[in-house]
C-alpha cells in the first residue's frame, strides 16, 4: 500500500491534482487495536471518501477470532455498507508475464485479456449462517440467496462493459444443480437478448474453469455470481502466473465511493519483509484514478510503467526470473514511480476544465482502457439510464 501511495503521490506533483490520505485501522490491526475488524470511525470515513485505497486483511494471528471479529467479516461489513455490488478484476497477460504462466506457450499465443466481473454483496457470503449440535451431530449451514434485481443490475453492467470490449460475455453457474443459478441463467438469457450486438455464452461453472484453463483467449467478459467468481480469479491469478499483480475495483451505484483493492491477500508466510510484490495494489490505485476520479491519462500512465517494470524489471521474489537477483517491494515502488513521473511529464495535461470528472456518468471499457461517458452523452442503443 506504501507503494501504491507512493505512485499516487508522484500523479499529484505531475498534475497538480491534490489527494488528501486519511490513513485508518482495518482488519486484524483494528481488531487488536479496537476490538472490531471495521471500527465505526473507519466506517465513517469510508462512507464520506471518494474512494477507498484498501490493503489485503486476514493472518493465523486473527484466525481463532469469533466469526465477527474476523478480519475477512470487516471486508463483508465494508462492502455491504457501501453497497459494491460489483467487482471488476481485469487479467490481462502483460509480454513480461508471458514466461511466468504456467500454460505452454501455444496456449498463450492468442493472448489472455479477460475482465472478470464479480457480483459482490450477495449470494453465500450474506445469507443465513449457523452452525448447531443436534443428536446426529454438529451441522452447519449457509444460504445461497439472489434476488432478479441483484442479478439484473450486474448482468447488464457486464454487457455494458463487453460492449466497449470485444462484445463478449460469457456467463458461469450451476444451474443444472441449484436454483439461483437457474435464476442468473434466466435473467442473464433476458438481458442478452437487449444486447443484439454482443455475444453470450452460458456455462455451467465447472466446464467454465476448465475452458477458462484450456483457452483463456475464448474469455472477454465473465459475469458470475459472488462465491464462483472469487474462484475464478484466484484461477485468472493463476493463468497469468502470479497472484500478486491482479488489481480490483468494487463499485456501486453512482456517486458511492468504490473500493479499490488487490486481489491478493495477506501472505502472513512473508509480512514484514518488504518482499512482497507491489504491483497489485499499484494497479488498485490506478483503478481509481479511473473509475473514481475520472483521471484516465494519469491512470494509464501507472498501467503502462506496469508493462514496463513487468517486461524488463526491476522484479520481485515471485517473478524474477531464474538467475536474476530479486528486489524488494519499495525498489519496484520506486522504479514504477520514476517511470510514471517521465511518462507524465512528456505528455502534460490539459490547463483548463481539469480534472475531467464533472458530469461523467460511469465508464466503459474499450479496446485501450475505458472512456467516460458524460451525462449528457447519447447512450448506446439499450443501455438502461
Ligand atoms: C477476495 C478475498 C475475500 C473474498 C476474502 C478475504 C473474504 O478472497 O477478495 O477475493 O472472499 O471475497
Ligand atoms: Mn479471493
């Protein structure tokens, strides 16, 4: 996160744009500091931020917490609280990737480019949950429950995205076993047919993963439900070699602030270290320069030092390559700082009306990153308002 503040820092004496950090306990520092893995006061200052920056939470130290005051159940509360119902995890196979996948390089040729999009407040993470003892023994149990709405409203965000993308959509559930999965199946197959101009394909989940394995490039967008696409981007994490460069955006409904989070975890085995690989929260942060604050030249910027440091280094422990001495997490840090500051000086931003933010409604993926689209824009045929 250090890192990530540090890239961020760097945008703002680039382009005069003026952050203001408000640093504040989560996870299993808040639990030993306050008890609660999501302090009131944390809460506060989420709900009245633009956006929040978040690290990874979670560790053995806070394993044996009560349920509630697990570090991972602040994650829940947070996202719940500002309603993100949807999660974008973008894996992309940079050239510097290619020689860390490990899918044989045929595989690879066509590319992997791959948006995955995760609904995030519903399904088994917030339905019922007990466990009890009964004469047969303990049982425990959790409720998979969605709503048509809930499935409507990330369902179509998918489309809208593919729709700027290469116009595919694929959908991932179990609906030849479970009922809401028949539910995403039904409500997927309605929108889709408003969406004349792009493709859709509907898997069921287990054939899903093993296509996603066979032949990433089949894959533009995936919309799935909450448990299957926490799945599928450890799996994306895998394909492209290394679990520590995948950022993520949790967004909700307009004018919320979103979250912006790599996919990663803790990793307790090297904490402290300053081993760790920075570049998925570097790409967090560059996710929010686009989606919260509308920075999308400034956002590329970071994206594109990413490739840089990716194909030619400096690297950390997990993708140095054989022979090559590895760094630690501030000298990536710094060297993705040095190369944003160049490619942000070469190209300055434009004196008035800037930063480009007002009046923008949500942004589309393209081809090259996102663009914005304003207000006042005419909106492609049958995306809803
Ligand atoms: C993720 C993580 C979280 C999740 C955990 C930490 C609760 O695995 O963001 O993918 O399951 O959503
Ligand atoms: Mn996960």
């Amino acid at each position: 996160m250090a890192e990530a503040v540090r890239v961020l820092k760097v945008v703002s004496e680039a382009t005069g744009a003026v952050f203001e950090f408000d640093e504040l306990p989560f996870g299993g520092a808040a639990v030993d500091l306050a008890g609660d893995p999501l302090p009131a006061a944390t809460e506060r200052a989420c709900l009245e931020s633009d956006a929040v920056l978040l690290g990874a939470v979670g560790g053995p130290r806070w394993e044996d917490e009560p349920a509630a005051r697990r570090p991972e159940a602040g994650l829940l509360r947070l996202r719940e609280r500002l309603g993100v119902f949807a999660n974008l995890r973008p894996v992309r196979l940079g050239r510097g990737l290619r020689r860390q996948s490990p899918l044989r390089d045929e595989v690879l040729t066509t590319g992997v480019d791959v948006l995955i999009v995760r609904e995030l407040t519903g399904g088994l993470y917030y339905g019922d949950r007990g466990s009890r003892r009964d004469r047969t023994g303990v049982r425990a149990f959790d409720t998979l429950v969605y709503t048509d709405a809930e499935v409507e409203r990330i369902v179509r965000l998918a489309f809208d995205l593919a729709r700027r993308r290469r116009r595919r959509v694929a959908e991932f559930d179990k609906s030849n076993v479970l009922e809401t999965s028949r539910l995403w199946r039904r409500v997927t197959a309605e929108v889709a047919s408003e969406y004349d101009d792009v493709g859709v394909e509907l898997y069921y989940v287990d054939n899903g993963f093993l296509q996603f394995v066979r032949d990433p490039a089949r894959f533009d967008v995936v919309v799935t439900e909450n448990t299957f696409g926490d799945l599928l981007s450890d799996l994306g994490a895998a394909v492209v070699g290394s679990l520590g460069v995948l950022p993520s955006a949790s967004l909700g409904e307009e004018g919320t602030p979103g979250i912006f989070e790599p996919v990663h975890g803790s990793a307790p085995d090297i904490a402290g270290r300053g081993i760790a690989n920075p570049i998925g929260a570097v790409l967090s942060a560059a996710m929010m320069l686009r989606y919260a604050f509308g920075m999308e030249r400034e956002a590329q910027a970071v994206e594109d030092a990413v490739d840089e440091v990716l194909e030619h280094g400096p690297w950390t422990a997990d993708l140095a390559p054989p022979g090559v001495e590895p760094v630690g997490t501030s000298a990536v840090g710094s060297a993705l700082a040095g190369i944003v500051r160049r490619r942000l000086a070469a190209s300055p931003a434009p004196a008035a009306g800037w930063p480009p933010n007002d009046g923008i409604r949500y942004w589309l993926a393209g081809d090259h990153g996102f663009r914005p689209v304003f207000a006042d824009d005419e909106l492609p045929p049958g995306v809803a308002k």
